[in-house]
C-alpha cells in the first residue's frame, strides 16, 4: 500500500515505518521535522494547517517519476500519528488545539482524497488514569476498550474527542477507521535502561496499568489494521501481552488495585490492560516481550526457558 504516515518522525513513527516499509508498503512522512531515512520521503507539514494537509495528499513527493507524469497522491490509506503526545510539553490548550484540529484536518483530507482507510493514534490516558489529578483507580480490570473515557487532562480529553472526530467521519464516509489505544510506547534501547527500574520499584508503572507495548510490536498492529477490511469505525487497545513489570498479575491486582472488580480470571503474567481485541479480532500476536529484552528477576521467563 502506498501509505501517508503523519507524525513519523516521533518516538513511535521511527519503529513503526521501518516495520510497514518491510512488510512492502511504501512510505510518505508528513512531520514538521524529518524522519531522514532511506526510501522514506518527508513532506514537512503543518497538521494545524488546513490547506498545508489537503494540499500535502495532492503533492508530488517523487521527483524521479516526473517524465511519466501524473502529478502525486494517489494514497491507499493514512496512519495518523503526529500530534503534542502528553501533557507538561506546552500549555494545555495548544496541546488539545494542535491534537483536536490536525486530526480533524487529517481525517478530512484524506476522505477528501478518496482514502477509504485510517488508522489514528489514540491512548491508554484516555481511560483517565494516566495523566488523573490524584490517584485514579479503574472501574474494573482488566481494563478493556468498553471501559468508560472520562479523563481530567487536556492531553487525554484530545483522543476522546479525536475518537468522537473518527467515529462520526466514519459514519458519514462509510470508510474504515480505527483508533489505537496505544500504551507506554517502549523503544529497544529503553528495556536495558528502565525495567531494572521497574522491577525495583513497580509503582512507577501504575499510572500505566502496569502496561506498555513494543514500538515494533505497534507496527505489526498499524500493518494488521491496514490489512484488515470492513471493520467500519473500532476502537483498539494496543498492549503487550503482560505487564512491564515482573510481578504476577495476581499480586499487582492485590497490591494495587483492592476493591477493584476483576471481571474474569486473568492469566499469571497476563496485562492488566486488555488486548484480547486486537489478538483475536485482527490476529496480534507480540514479537517483542520484555523478557526476550532483559533478564526476568523471578527467572521464569526469558531466552533461556524458550
Ligand atoms: N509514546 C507513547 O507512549 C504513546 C502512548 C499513547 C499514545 N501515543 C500517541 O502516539 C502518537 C505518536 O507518539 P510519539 O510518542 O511518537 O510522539 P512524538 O512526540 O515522539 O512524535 C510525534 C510527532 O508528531 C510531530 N508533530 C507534532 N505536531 C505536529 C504538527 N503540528 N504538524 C506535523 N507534525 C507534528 C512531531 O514533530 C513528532 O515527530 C501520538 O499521537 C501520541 O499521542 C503515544
């Protein structure tokens, strides 16, 4: 697929794009800064800027292609990543200013272009947990995408109204767009650095739900999404498939969350974040648990058991 990717040149673009190129989609970057790698063109582009993003999908992109002419565009999906990822980075209402109209701006476009296929960034901070005056507790666990998104930051209160922006171009279109719940995004070179952090002091996860997801993990779920056909407007959670800490679920549960109602019976190391959606109705299945990354302090996980 010939796919517009916005925001690629972040934190999780950076994975996600090599991952795509090498599942044979090709790749136009639209960030403010370049991602500046091989074979992946970059079209500096504003997303607050109405104009700069309709035009962005019409532009030519590939000067090597002028002598057969036909001018550019001609996108089979878009991958909506850019936006202010948490709050603290700029005050508050440019946060939810830049986040709410780029994604309206996308979405629009691109339906405009004749895109029949979205993917956006959403997030777990939309649950209200992550970015909560005071300490929040779930509803109950493990916390799954019919959980209520009622959040107190502008950050978070941004993807519950980009969802709504989604889901109502959705039903106007008829086009296929999804929203990813993405967790704590989780670079290779961040396991060796911070889980032995984790592991001695758990509760630095918690305004997480303990969760994470692999950044090449998350690619396999943008290409999965890309894949997939007629699933209209959905919601997904994006999570590896245990905690990014080395306790059982059973113990974070009593240490963390008493009182909480645990709906079901949950697996040993199994995430408190649910991504049983995404596993069973696209296919998910991680490549990249923490423990193929770094050595399990409870020994009962890791390369050597495999
Ligand atoms: N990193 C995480 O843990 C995490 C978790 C949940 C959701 N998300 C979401 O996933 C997406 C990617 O996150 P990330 O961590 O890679 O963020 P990032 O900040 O590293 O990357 C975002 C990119 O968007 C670009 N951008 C910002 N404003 C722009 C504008 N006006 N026009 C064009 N480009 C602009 C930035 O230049 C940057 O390259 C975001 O939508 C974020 O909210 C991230």
């Amino acid at each position: 697929m010939k796919i517009l990717f916005t925001g690629g040149s972040g934190k999780a673009g950076r994975h996600v794009i090599p991952y795509l190129r090498m599942q044979g989609h090709h790749v136009v970057n639209l960030d403010l800064v370049p991602l500046g790698q091989e074979g992946v063109v970059d079209l500096k582009t504003d997303i607050t800027d109405a104009g700069q993003v309709a035009g962005a999908f019409a532009s030519r992109v590939d000067l090597t292609t002028l002598d057969e002419g036909g001018g550019g565009g001609g996108y089979d999906a878009v991958v909506h990543f850019a936006a202010v990822p948490r709050i603290g980075l700029v005050p508050d209402v440019e946060c939810y200013r830049v986040n709410v109209l780029g994604t309206y701006n996308v979405i629009e476009a691109a339906l405009r272009a004749g895109i029949r296929k979205i993917v956006i960034a959403s997030s777990e901070t939309t649950y209200g947990i992550c970015f909560a005056e005071g300490r929040m507790q779930p509803d109950y666990l493990p916390i799954d995408e019919d959980h209520p998104t009622v959040p107190h930051d502008s950050y978070a209160m941004s993807k519950v109204v980009n969802e709504a922006t989604a889901r109502s171009f959705q039903a106007r279109s008829g086009a296929d767009i999804y929203a990813l719940r993405i967790n704590n995004v989780i670079e290779p070179h961040e396991y060796a650095r911070d889980f032995p952090d984790y592991f001695a002091e758990p509760d630095i996860r918690r305004r997480n739900i303990f969760a994470y997801i692999d950044a090449r993990d998350l690619g396999q779920i943008v290409d999965l999404c890309l894949k997939a056909e007629g699933v209209g407007y959905r919601v997904f959670n994006a999570a590896n498939d245990a905690p990014s800490v080395h306790l059982p679920t059973a113990e974070i549960v009593e240490r963390w969350y008493s009182g909480v109602p645990v709906r079901r019976e949950l697996g040993r190391f199994e995430t408190l974040y649910s991504n049983a959606r995404i596993r069973k109705e696209l296919g998910f299945a991680e490549r990249h648990p923490w423990w193929r990354e770094v050595a399990d302090p409870l020994g009962e996980r890791g390369q050597a058991s495999e």
